[in-house]
C-alpha cells in the first residue's frame, strides 16, 4: 500500500487506499471507515509515480499499516498515511494524526528502520499535498 486517507468529503466516513495487487496492478479501494467494508474497488492504470513508490518500498519493513500503528500510539487518530518520495532524497511514511484535544502532527517514519520522527514546522506547514480535497 501508498497511501491511506480518511475522506470526509462524502456522506459518511471513508478511507480511501492505494494498494498494489499481488499481480503488479495498483487499486484504488474505498472503505467504510466504521466497518471496513470494501464500498468501491477499481484498477489505477498507475503511472511513473506509481513505480517510483513501488520501487522506494523493496526491502521496506514497515508498511503503511506499521507506520499507522506507530503514529497512533503516540499521536492520536490517523487520518493519512503517505508515501512521500518527492520532496526527499529518500522516501517515508508521511502520517498525520489529530488528538482528542484538535490538536494535528505530521510525522515521517523511515519505511527501511522504523524511525518516526516529528516533520519539522517547515516541512509541517509548507508545500504538500492535501488529504482532505477529495480524490487524489
């Protein structure tokens, strides 16, 4: 998987997942994020950026479900994970989280070690994409 968001620009909450099928074609799936209920499931004919994450991944030991899990337990709900590999010289996780209190984080996790990291207040407000404007 590359990516992760919670869409809440429909009726209901919906996570929206770009998974690489085992036959090398990428899905994009849509999930009732209450249920986990398959709502909608097609083949994205990828592109460029599609290989580029795939290939930032071989070898990886943490997949978009660990870098959720991780972020979680230190920084509240997730509500997108990313693989970002255009901004950096190496890939990561991207992971934003909002707390009880509102409170939103972006943390980076390295997919090949495992380490999270806060994205710094530069990173955090600058230039990146945005999760909550619909389909990507």
């Amino acid at each position: 998987m590359s990516g992760l968001d919670l869409d809440r620009d429909r009726p209901g909450l919906v996570w929206d997942a770009d998974v690489l099928g085992d036959e090398g074609r990428w899905h994009r799936v849509t999930l009732d994020a209450h249920t986990a209920r398959v709502l909608n499931q097609r083949i994205d004919h990828g592109d460029d950026d599609h290989a580029r994450k795939h290939a930032a991944l071989v070898g990886a030991r943490t997949d978009a479900a660990g870098a959720a899990r991780k972020a979680a337990a230190g920084y509240g709900t997730v509500t997108s994970v990313d693989l970002d590999d255009d901004h950096r010289t190496k890939a990561v996780w991207e992971v934003e989280t909002i707390t009880e209190d509102g409170t939103e984080h972006r943390l980076l996790l390295d997919p090949h070690t495992g380490a999270l990291s806060v994205a710094p207040a530069a990173d955090a407000h600058g230039d990146h994409d945005d999760h909550e404007g619909g389909d990507d």
